[in-house]
C-alpha cells in the first residue's frame, strides 16, 4: 500500500549496505559485478566513496540481487550477518549503553544516520516498552527488503549489546505472512504478529534493565555526543533538500516566498535561513 504524500521523503542509504550486499551475493556464488551493474555502481568506486545512495540506485539494487539469488528474504541475511561496526556510531553508542532501555532510545533517537527510511518512537507502557516504526519512504518492489534488513539489524544489535535475546519481546509486521516467514526465526524467543496494525518491537518491562555487556558510561556519552553531531548534519541536508524539491515543483517564474518556504518546512522565516546557512 502506496504511503501518504505527506510521509513520504526522499531516503537515502549508507553505501556500507550496498558493499555487505556484494559479500552475499558473492557467497551466493552470484554474478556480484553484474548486480552492481544493473543499479548503474562499480565497486571500485562503491568501495572508495562515502556518498549515501539515493532511491533510485537502491531499487535497482535490490531487485537485481534478490532476482540473481532467488532468495525473497534475501533483506534478513543482509542484517543478519552485517558486522556491528557496519553500523557506526550508533552501533557503538548502543552496545556501551548501561542497559537495554539506554540502548533502544539510542536506536529510535538515531537509527536514520544509517537509513532514513523509518522515523522510530518509544512508547512506554505500563508493562512494556514499545519501539515503533513509522515508515517514511516507499521503496516500492523493493520495500521488503528494507524493512527486512532493518529488523534484522536492530535484532542483531540488541542480542549484541545485551549478549544473549531477552524473552518476551514481540514483532509486529503489518504485512500478511509471507511463504518464507520461518527466515525470522533467526533468535529465539520472539513472538512475531503479522498483519498488525504498525511495524514495532515490543519489549518487557522487565527486560530494560538488563545490563549490556559493554556497558561505558564515558563511551556511551562521547558515542551519543558524536551521534548527535551526525544527526544535526543530516538534518541540514533534509531542509535543503526539501527546499530544492519545493523550488523544482513551482511553476516556472512563480517561485514562492521565503515566507511561504518556511511554512512548508513547519519552522519559521529565521530559523529556515539558519539552517540553510548551516
């Protein structure tokens, strides 16, 4: 189902994913270089530049290498089996949290430095925490995948930081069950739900004080603060993007106002110019 106009954004993914990716397909004993090939990406230059990959590339990608393995669950193996340290600084101020609770509000506060296409929120209950999903992007025949990578990687990170699963934690997954749905079986216990109402993880009460094994109060806050500087950049980048995009959409000789700019990015005239500065 095709998300509202109004979540929609234009999401961009960290290059690391795209290198992981080549590793399966060449342990899938697959034509790697002819994958990279069909999203327009040579490896010599994948694996030198930093640049963030835009929509485009990253459909184009995905559906040459799930076609290339015949493998539709081809998104859990990439979370799976990606290094910790393939996902930076959030990784690292994740696993040096004191606990499970520090570390899930690192990974709702700062998981779009890696991929943006999930706005996540922490929702306390009385017996539960929940981490929510709110998807920003549609990836279209390749939305799948995504959001199959992007459970597998928080799933992997918190057995990581914790050094074992915590029981009692539950996956909702607003998609019908898909004829592979053994894949998510990848940790146990987990209760998975399909067809939900949202994309979340819900975790005990209980569960958010265990400790995680490398646990650093010093690390975690110099992990946090770098974060922190990561997000603010990205941030930038998001209000230029979304002026250009408004600027491109306006009838030519009929740009708006800077006043009518600043609406649309929901701030005001100054603070709009500071962050364009910026």
């Amino acid at each position: 189902m095709p998300l509202p106009p109004e979540t929609v954004c234009q999401s961009s993914v960290h290059p690391v994913y795209a290198r992981l990716l080549r590793m399966l397909l060449e342990k899938a004993d697959v034509d790697r270089d002819r994958v990279l090939a069909s999203a327009r990406l040579e490896w010599a230059t994948l694996i030198r530049d930093e640049k963030r990959l835009d929509r485009t590339t990253v459909v184009r990608l995905i559906q040459a290498a799930i076609a290339a393995t015949g493998k539709p669950w081809l998104g859990l193996d990439l979370g799976w089996h990606a290094p910790i340290s393939a996902h930076g600084e959030v990784a690292y101020a994740a696993v040096s949290a004191p606990d499970l609770g520090a570390a899930l509000a690192v990974l709702a506060r700062f998981g779009a430095l890696r991929d943006d296409t999930f706005a996540w929120t922490l929702i306390r209950g009385p017996h539960a925490l929940v981490l929510q999903a709110v998807q920003r992007t549609d990836w279209g025949a390749a939305n799948g995948f995504v959001l199959d990578t992007v459970v597998a990687v928080l799933m992997r990170l918190v057995e990581a930081a914790l050094g074992h699963w915590p029981a009692g934690v539950r996956l909702e997954l607003p998609m019908a069950q898909p004829p592979w749905a053994a894949q998510y079986a990848r940790v146990s216990p987990l209760e998975i739900l399909f067809g939900g109402p949202a994309r979340s993880f819900s975790f005990e009460s209980a569960a958010l004080t265990l400790p995680c094994m490398g646990g650093d109060v010093h690390a975690h806050a110099n992990a946090r603060r770098d974060c922190e500087q990561a997000l603010a950049k990205i941030e930038e980048l998001s209000y230029t993007q979304r002026v250009t995009n408004l600027l491109a959409d306006a009838p030519a000789g009929r740009y708006p106002q800077l006043g009518q700019i600043a609406t649309e990015c929901g701030v005001s005239n100054r603070t709009l110019m500071r962050h364009l500065q910026a």
